[in-house]
C-alpha cells in the first residue's frame, strides 16, 4: 500500500512543479463541465420559442355564393387577415408559387395552401357527402432533421400550434359569417331567404328527432335480446352439465363409448391371442406323441402323468375359449350392424366347434392317462385314437382362426374405429358447449358485456341527438319568429354572441390536466444525463490521451499491480474533479432542478471513476489500440445508452446492446437523482456500472502481462510509420 500512496504523491508533487502540466490538468477538469453546460442550455427549451419558425400561407380561394343569401364570401381571404394578426407563428402571407417554391429553398420551414374550394367545402359542411377541407401542407424535411418530426407527426412541437391556431380561426371566421349574417338579414327582400333556412333547419330538427327515436327503438330491441341470450346461456351450460354427468344419457353415452371401444379391442386381443396360443400348443402336443407313446413301456407310470398334465392344459384353453365366446356373445354381438351379423354368427360357430373339439382331446387325452395308470391299454390304439382327436382339434381351431380372421376382425376393427369417431365427435361437441357457454358469461369480451355497451351506447346517442334536435328546433322558432316580427337578434343570438369563444372552444373541446409523475424542469433537464454521463466519458478520454499510463520502474522497483493502481489515482482524482465541476455547473450555473442535488453528485463521481477505470486500464493493457477501442464505445454509448431515444424505438440490436452499456446505467442513475428516485431504482443502476469495474480490474492486475508481447510488437510498427504516435 505504501508503494501506491509513493506513486500517487509523486504524480501529485510532479504536477504541482510544472506549470504546463497544471494548466493541462485544469484543462481536463473543466472541459466535461462546459461540454456538459453548453449541450443542456443549447437544448434546455427548444420549443418555446416557434414564433421564429417562418411557415407561409398562401390562398387560391375563389369564394363561394350560398344559395340562401345572395352574399359572396371568400373565407381564405380572411383566414390571411386573422393570420396575419396572429403571433404564435411567424405567419407569412404570401402566393401560392412563393409559399411551395420557399419551402423548397428553405426560407420557409413549411407552407400551407388554401385550395381554390376552401369557401365552398367549409360552408356546405352540412350537405349529405361533403368530404372534409383539404389543406396542402408542404414540409422541407431537408432543412432540419428535427422538423419533418414537427411538421408530420405534431406531437409536441410547432405542427400542434399550427394546428390549434388554424383550426380556431377557421371556426371564428366560419362563425362570425354566421353571426353577421344578421346585417343582412334585416333587408327587405331576405323573407324567402328565411323560409329557406327556416324549412332546412326545420326539417334537420326532425330527421335529428326520428334518428333518436331510432336509437331508442334499437335500445328497446337490445333490452329484449337479453332474456333471449341468458336463455341460450341456460340451455348451453345445461348441455354441458348433461355431458359432465355420467348419470345422465349424454354422460353415460360419452361414457359408454369409450367403454364399449376398450372392450371390444380387449376381446378381439383375447381372442386373437387365445386361439393362437392353441394352435401352438396343439402342434406341440403333436410333435410329442410319438416320444410319449414310445415311452410308455419304460416308465408307464410318468407318462400317464404327462397325458394327465396335457388334458389340464387342454381343459385351460377350452375354459378360455368359453370366456371369449361368452365375452363375445356379451359385448361385441348387439353393437355390430345387421350386415355383419353374418360373419359374426360364422366365427361363433367356429369357436364353439373349437370348443366341442377341445372337450373330446381332453377326453381322450384323460381316458389315455388311465389306460396307461392300469396298463390296459392297447398303445397302438391308443395313439391312434388321441392322434386323430388332436387332429380334429387343430382343424377345429384352425378353422375358427381362419372365420375369425375373415369374418369377425375386419368388423370388430370398423366398429372400434367408428367408436374413435363417435368419441371424437362427442370431445368436439363438449368443447363447443364450452366455448359457447363462456362466450354467453359476465366476463370481459363476453356476448352479455357486449351487449351492455351497446345498449349503453344507444342510450346516450339518443340523448345526444335529442339534445341536438332540441336545439334545431329552438333555431327554427327563432327564425319563425325573426320572419313574422322582423327582429333578426335572436338569430344572431342562436349563432353566439361571440364567435371567437365558440370558435376557441370548437378548436380545443377537450383539454388534458396533464400531472407528470416525475416531473423535470425543461426538455434540456431530461436531457442531462446523457449529456453529464458522455462528457465524463470524453473527460476520461483526454485523461488518458494526456496522462501517461504506464509508471516509470514497472516491474523493477514497482510491482505490476503497484504500479497499476498508483497511476490510476492520478487518474481517479482528475476524474473526481471532472464529476465535482460537471454536478455543480448543472445544478448551480444551468440550475436543472435535480431532485436529489447530493446523489447526483454521488452518480457523477461513481460515473467518472467507472469511466476512468475502464478507459485507462485499455489505454495501458493495449496502447493506441486501447483508445480506438474507447472510442468505438463511445459512439456506441451515445444512442444505445437511451439517452436520447427510448430504446424501444431504436433497432432491434440496440436493444440487445444497451444493458451491456455502462452509459446505460449511468444515464438511469442520474434520471432517478434528478426526477426521483422509486423502489431504490438508482442504487440498483449504480450497482450494475460498478459490475463493470471488475473485469477491467482483472484485465489491468493479472492479465495485462499476457499483452507485453502485443504492446511491444504494435509499438515497434508504429514508430516504423515514422507518422503515428
């Protein structure tokens, strides 16, 4: 430890000599501070002040002359007039060709064009058909990257403003023709004008009124299609039930099925099984008859034995076949269709002549035993005898093989197959109850929901136009009344009193109580921490560029590791004093209204020793090499840290990339230091970035000696370019 405090002392005391060396260090110190100051003021508030945004507008308007009054109005001409009083823009009146040939050479960063219907189309909005206004906006997306933004999309720049502003004095000039319509309406020959207007409004307040009662009639259909649809809730969840219940015929016919497919593959198996098995054992019996008749004479007694054993074993196959044919006559014989009854009969006929063959071998094979226990039997005749048995046995068997094979198997095999069908269907049919009956339930997306907001829905649209037509109605007594008496006030009346309030509040009907949840002093404020975390990043940079790296006696009076972290304490005081001169420029000199001043101070120190680490351990483990390197992640740092941009909106491989970024981290540190912190979300960051101190703390005490060889080789070359340094 001695050693490190030796080398950090001397890099102070040789700094502290030299002049040029304290100019320089001084230098280091507060050129992050002005990167940091300058970037955030120049983008504290960009939008505050759009009234320099030169947008022209420009008028093809021909007019238009209402059927109703015989007046000429030109609305173009007048939107100009108010746009030229209006001073949220920097409203250029001007030609059409002037306004699209301006925002090609880039005097104007937009123009808009009022089309030569403009009149028209705004004031026979109320004709059945009438398509909406159209305006001709022309934007030059060259002359600023951030303006085709403004200009397309709206969303918090200068095109919201445009917007608001036209859309109002639009609706005022629109309102305010309604309104002076009343200097005209006192002359003598508007009475047929007026029986026009007054027919027209009249008969709108009436189609208004059938329309609601439309809505009404729709409500009342809507009320009575709901017992209709809890109905056939009720008889779906009923279905349902009736196939979950196995008491029930659907359930125990589901049920059922299912049993009667397993029983008819469990007999034909046994079957199958059974008469192979016998013929089998039949032909072996037959191969030993000889050897057993032979051997009689010799041991009597053990050959009866044998015969006794074999008409057991016979007696066990006959038993067997018994239990399928009765399995048979139980379960495969009243499903099986009439045409293969047939069949069915033919294998049973089969098996019972099986069976009857079966008791006379074991007949014989028994008498046989006895014969040879007395020793009164006639050996010749004797095998003769239950050689011919066994023969008719295996005839007998391989004949109910073969009707079983050919008449019974292929409708057993159809039968289960039908069977998998039946069961298949009946699953399909369950699951469509279940998806019916969850489509008739309470739950969201539901029929019964659905229903609700329509209901909802028509209920409100009938208020709404009964409202409207109310007031249709109002507007036609009004003109009745102005035609009878000659006292045209109430007409103006009925249009507002004052049009630029109405046109104000048609422009903006809705406002929004915008209440931010971590809310930051400008744009510039939200700005700040990728401009502080990118100017400790260049303040490590020239660290490193301007203060050697590698310690004088390394490897001789100093070890690897000693001369390591004695030089880097130079390097994290400098670093120190970059973050201490970058906190207090941004919270005293910009004043970004940090809502924790001391923990973003604490952000910036961590920051900058981060960065310094990470930049002077590549510098000394890989030479020049070590600073393309930072460098390079520095450019990656600057849009993948999501300073900037949210990172959902940047390509996909940046996404990837930024948890890899300690500017990432950094950048999330010094958001929660200045808006507020939630659920320790800064204290998480700051542990991640100093993750990234571990292994360049590796790389620089254990494997940087593994680079000497590189490190000298790469030296050499570029001393030999005579250029590079």
């Amino acid at each position: 430890m001695s050693r490190i405090t030796e080398i950090v002392r001397g890099d102070l005391k040789a700094a502290g000599r030299n002049v040029m060396t304290g100019i320089v260090l001084f230098g280091l110190v507060v050129i992050p501070m002005l990167f940091a100051v300058f970037n955030v003021l120049a983008s504290w508030d960009p939008f505050s002040r759009t009234d320099e945004l030169k947008i022209a507008v420009a008028s093809a308007d021909k007019g238009h002359e209402s059927d109703l009054a015989p007046i000429s109005l030109n609305l173009g001409d007048q939107v100009l007039s108010q746009l030229s009083r209006n001073e949220q823009i920097d409203w250029v009146i001007t030609g059409t060709d002037d306004a699209v040939e301006g925002t090609k050479s880039g005097e104007y960063y937009a123009s808009i064009v009022l089309p030569e219907d403009f009149s028209t189309s705004l004031l026979t909005f109320y004709t059945a058909g009438t398509e909406p206004t159209q305006l001709d906006l022309y934007t030059n997306e060259k002359k600023n990257a951030l303006s085709t933004v403004l200009t397309e999309q709206g969303a918090e720049g200068v095109i919201t403003q445009i917007n608001d502003t036209f859309a109002e004095i639009i609706g005022s000039v629109g309102l305010g023709v309604v309104s002076s319509l009343d200097n005209y309406l006192e002359e003598d020959d508007t009475k047929a004008a007026i029986d026009r207007i007054e027919a027209r409004v009249e008969n709108i307040g009436v189609q208004l009124r059938a329309g609601a009662q439309t809505m009404r009639s729709l409500t009342g259909m809507l009320d009575s299609t709901a017992p209709l649809l809890e109905g056939a809730g009720n008889i779906a969840r009923a279905a349902g039930a009736q196939f979950d219940d196995t008491g029930s015929d659907l359930g125990g016919g589901a049920d059922a099925t299912d049993s009667l497919d397993s029983t008819l593959r469990s007999a034909a198996a046994s079957l199958e099984e059974a008469l192979s098995s016998t013929a089998d054992s039949y032909s072996a019996v037959g191969d030993r008859l000889d050897s057993l008749f032979d051997s009689a004479g010799n041991a009597g007694t053990g050959t009866a034995a044998t015969f006794t054993d074999l008409a057991a074993r016979v007696q066990q196959q006959t038993d067997g076949f018994r239990a399928v044919r009765e399995t048979l006559d139980d379960t495969v014989g009243a499903p099986l269709p009439a045409g293969a009854q047939a069949g069915y009969d033919r294998a049973l006929a089969g098996l019972d002549a099986a069976i009857d063959r079966s008791d006379d071998l074991h007949d014989r094979l028994t008498q046989t035993a006895q014969d040879l226990t007395d020793d009164t039997a006639d050996a010749q005749a004797s095998r003769q005898s239950v050689q011919d048995a066994l023969d008719r046995a295996s005839s007998a068997v391989d004949s109910a093989v073969t009707s079983y094979r050919q008449d019974l198997q292929p409708q057993m095999t159809q039968l289960g197959d039908t069977l998998d069908d039946l069961g298949d269907s009946i699953g399909t049919v369950r699951e469509d109850l279940e998806g019916v009956t969850a489509s008739f339930a309470d739950s969201p997306g539901s029929l019964q929901e659905t229903l609700d907001r329509a209901r909802s829905a028509t209920v409100s649209i009938a208020d709404k136009l009964e409202e409207h037509a109310d007031r249709f109605e109002e507007m036609a007594d009004a003109l009745s009344t102005a035609g009878e008496t000659g006292d045209f006030s109430k007409l103006a009346r009925a249009a507002g009193d004052d049009p630029q309030a109405l046109a104000s509040q048609l422009a903006a009907p809705v406002a929004v109580d915008r209440e931010a949840v971590f809310p930051v002093a400008s744009f510039g404020a939200g700005m700040t921490p990728l401009y502080v975390t990118l100017s400790l990043w260049v303040g490590a940079l020239l660290t490193a560029v301007f203060v050697r790296p590698r310690v004088d006696g390394e490897g001789e009076t100093y070890t690897r590791a000693q001369a390591y972290l004695g030089r880097f304490g130079i390097f994290a005081l400098t670093g120190l004093a970059q973050a201490t001169m970058v906190a207090l420029g941004m919270i005293v000199f910009v004043q970004v209204g940090a809502a924790h001043p001391f923990l973003f101070t604490l952000c910036c120190w961590v920051t900058s020793l981060v960065f310094q680490l990470i930049v002077y351990t590549l510098v000394l483990s890989l030479g020049s090499a070590g600073k393309a390197v930072a460098v390079l992640l520095l450019v990656l740092q600057v849009s993948g840290g999501g300073g900037a941009y949210p990172l959902q909106l940047l390509p996909g491989w940046f996404q990837v990339l930024s948890p890899w970024l300690p500017a990432t981290h950094a950048i999330d540190a010094m958001r929660a230091a200045i808006a507020g912190v939630y659920r320790g979300d800064l204290w998480i960051e700051l542990g991640i970035l100093l993750l990234f101190a571990v292994p360049f703390l590796v790389l620089g005490l254990w494997l940087r000696g593994l680079l000497d060889g590189y490190n000298r080789t790469t030296t050499e070359a570029i001393e030999k370019t005579k250029v590079m340094a």
